[in-house]
C-alpha cells in the first residue's frame, strides 16, 4: 500500500480532508459532488451496496489469482480460479443492498461462466503484473492522483475489468488516461495499448446472462493527458472552493443512494 507522505489536505471540514484524487473522486465531483463531501470530508459510511459490484469485485478477486499463477509460471486451473470468486463473493454478498432482479444463485452461476469465457477469449495474454497501485506526483500544492492498475501486460498493454451493464468506452476514459499518463512518467513512452475489457451482459426474462467478453480500445494521446490533467485542477479548484454539487434532479443517482437522509433530496 502507497503510504502519502507531507499530505496536502483539502476540504474545509474539520472532521474530514482529501489527501489525493482518483478517477472515482473526479467523476463523482462531476455528477454528485455531494457523495464526495459525505464521504471524504465528513467521513460518513455510505451503506449502498450493488449486487452487480460485489460480482464485479469478485471477478477482480479471482483474475488478480489468475494473473499471479500466469506471472508465476503455475498452472492456471480454471476450477480453481471459480473458487477464487466464489470465495470473495460468499464473504461479501451479505453487504449487498440493492439486489434488482440478481439472485445468489444466478450471480454464482455467472461468475462461473464469465471466468469460463474469459479464458476462451483472453488465453494469449501474458501478465506482467496485476492490481498495480500507483501514485501521480502533480507538483507542489496539488493533491497526487491515486489509482490501480487491473492487468499490465508483458508486451506494455494496459487493461482494466469492467463488469458494468453500461461499460461504455466513453465513461472510462478518465481513468484509462490516467492509467497511460503515469505509465508514460514511468517510462518516458505511451504504452501499446491501453483498453477495457467488458462483460458483454444480455437480458432474458428479466435475467441478467454474460454473453461474452469484448475489449474496448482507447487511443490515448497527449491531448488525453492534457484533458485529464485539467480535470484534476477542475476538480481540485472546486474541492478548495467548498463546491460540491448535488446530482442532477431525476437522474438516477439519487434512488438508491446511501446519502439520501443526508442530502435531503426528494425522489418523487
């Protein structure tokens, strides 16, 4: 774990500050700012938990195992690596909040599936290490960017797990760039490629079945570096000008968040 040393502190609370931004905390001062200010200036427990984040969580789990076994030169079973996720997610689904229409049974089941999937479709792929942390030293006065690597490859690709019904490209692009910009301070070039891999989910019966996987490319460039490093002086200004927006009215974020009694805000 990344230990910040001389933190810089931001946020006007006294019982709370923010220590250093994260492609979570940029997004979030962008759609609800307000989440951000519960959560890291105040230090409130936001207990909203989604079945399909503790599913995804659990895939983290059981692919960061299968990534070791590769780097280590073991043999990568697939049961075993199930075994993996349903460990993680037998320990956690009790923390889960907001089930929709998922059920214990379903999720288990695909899980397994996914992971079956996975190995048909990304068997090739040599790790070089996984769940990398990592930290982005902006400059005196400015908050450092914290993030973590899912998959780098031993042929410098960059590939992070999206397990989401709506993975789309375009709302990963913050923290992919982010990926590619320390990566480019680290070696002084752009790395190959820098991608999602996504859960393609399809719908019946009101069920949720994994259909496959599918990499997304992002061709990440200067001008990505530039855009994210001016959303995190965007987002630093407004953390240090005590702005943190409520979400949008009526646009979903509200319903089932952990926040709600706090915030005040009517669903109607």
């Amino acid at each position: 774990m990344i230990i910040i040393e001389n933190k810089i502190e931001r946020g006007k609370s006294t019982t709370g500050k923010i220590t250093h931004l994260s492609a979570s905390t940029i997004m979030s001062m962008k759609t609800c700012g307000r989440q951000v200010y519960f959560r890291k200036i105040l230090g409130k427990e936001n207990g909203t938990q989604y079945s399909k984040t503790i599913f995804g969580l659990a895939i983290h789990s059981a692919l960061e195992y299968w990534g070791k076994c590769k780097i280590e030169n073991k043999p990568v079973i697939l049961k075993e690596v199930i075994e993996e996720f349903n460990e993680y997610f037998d320990n956690h689904y009790k923390e889960i909040t907001v089930w929709g229409t998922d059920t214990y049974e379903q999720l288990r089941e695909q899980g397994a599936v996914a992971l079956d999937l996975f190995f048909k479709t990304f068997k090739d792929i040599k790790p070089a290490k996984v769940e990398c942390q990592f930290l982005i030293d902006r400059g005196k006065n400015k908050l450092p960017v914290l993030g973590y690597i899912d998959l780098l490859t031993e042929d410098d690709c960059i590939y992070d797990y999206k397990l989401g019904k709506r993975a789309t490209t375009a709302k990963y692009i913050g923290n992919m760039s982010i990926y590619a910009w320390h990566y480019l301070l680290e070696t002084g070039a752009f790395p190959k490629e820098v991608a999602t891999i996504a859960v393609k989910w399809r719908t019946k019966n009101k069920q949720d079945y994994v259909a496959g996987w599918e990499k997304h490319i992002i061709p990440v460039d200067m001008n990505y570096i530039k855009y994210i490093e001016s959303e995190c002086n965007d987002t630093e200004k407004m953390i240090d000008a005590n702005v943190f927006n409520r979400a949008e009215a009526g646009c979903g974020l509200c319903k089932n968040c952990g926040y709600r009694e706090e915030c005040g805000v009517v669903i109607l």
